[in-house]
C-alpha cells in the first residue's frame, strides 16, 4: 500500500497482528529481503516492510536520499499511523536509518 510522506508516496506491506515490528532494508535493495524473516515474524508481531524512498515502489522526490531524510519518512510514517509500541529491524542502511528514527 502507499502512502504520502513528506511529499513522496512510500510504499510499504503489512502482515500479521500483535506489537510492531518495521523492517528497513538496505541501499539499494526493497522490502523483498526480508521475505523468510516476514514469514517468521509475522506469526507473533506485526509487520511494516518499508521500501526507502527512491527504491522499488517508493518515489525518490526533490529530497536528497540521506539517512535523515529516510528515517524522516519512517517517523512520519509511524505517526500517521498512529503506532505505539515500535521496534526497528535494520539491515545496512536500514539500521542506519533506524538508528536514526530511535534518536
């Protein structure tokens, strides 16, 4: 699904039910990546898999891709949907970005 974020559409799936848990792939790669962790995880929590804007789905916009521009797109993300109880799962950049997010 998609939705818009600091005047991008960001695309992102969900699966599963119960406390949040969003998945933030590397550079260069997409939320596909962590399909077997998603298949996993999924059972317990619920999954936000996010593709970085300027990656698969998800619009680059006139922003330059730096870790705090993609972890303001995350915040964003997560106070539209109105999340509490968060954790980040990172991979390369996409821990990074969370680091980022979490400060």
């Amino acid at each position: 699904m998609f939705t818009t974020v600091n005047s991008i559409k960001l695309y992102y799936e969900e699966f599963g039910d119960g406390d949040v848990l969003i998945f933030l792939h590397g550079n260069g790669e997409d939320l596909n990546i962590f399909k077997n962790s998603i298949d996993f995880f999924s059972k317990k929590y619920k999954i936000i898999a996010v593709d970085s804007r300027g990656h698969w789905k998800s619009e680059t916009g006139a922003a330059p891709l730096t870790i705090p521009s993609l972890a303001k797109d995350i915040i964003e993300l997560i106070f539209q949907n109105k999340l509490t109880n968060v954790s980040l799962v990172g991979f390369s950049d996409g821990g990074n970005i969370a680091i980022e997010v979490a400060s």
